[in-house]
C-alpha cells in the first residue's frame, strides 16, 4: 500500500502528531481512506480527495441533511480543503 501524499501526511501531523496511518480498501471512486491511530483517544477515518476544493463537498453536505434528518451519520471532525 502507497503512503499518504505530503499534503495528508502534514495535516496528520498537525491534527493527530504521533498517529500511525492505515490505509483502507478502496472503492471504484478517486478517494482515498485512512484509519487514524492516534495516540490518545480512537480512530478516525480520513477521506482524501486527491485534490483541493473550495466549496463544500457532497459529502459534507449529505452528512448535514442526513443530521437534519435524525439519521445516523459519521461525524464530520475536519475539512482542510488544501
């Protein structure tokens, strides 16, 4: 498995210093997972995109209607859209 790029390896740096980076299976899209082991605390799941963005994504926008909606959905913790 490929490591991180630099953008992702400094933003886990810099939110979870210390944490070792797993990456998971993919699916058919460009997006990329992670399991964060932080050293303290539990996992997190990281999305990378593989690009910048400057609006909000799909994701973030589901994950709010889906909230409105009284339906279980992950957390959103971060968006770093560099």
């Amino acid at each position: 498995m490929t490591d991180p790029r630099p953008e992702v390896r400094r933003f886990v740096e810099r939110r979870y210093a210390g944490a070792t980076v797993e990456r998971l299976a993919g699916d058919a899209s460009y997006r990329i997972f992670y399991r964060l082991h932080p050293v303290t605390g539990p996992t997190v799941v990281l999305m990378d995109y593989g690009l910048p963005f400057s609006e909000e994504t799909d994701d973030i926008r589901l994950s709010r209607v889906f909230r409105q909606a009284d339906l279980r959905v992950a957390e959103m913790l971060h968006s770093a859209p560099e």
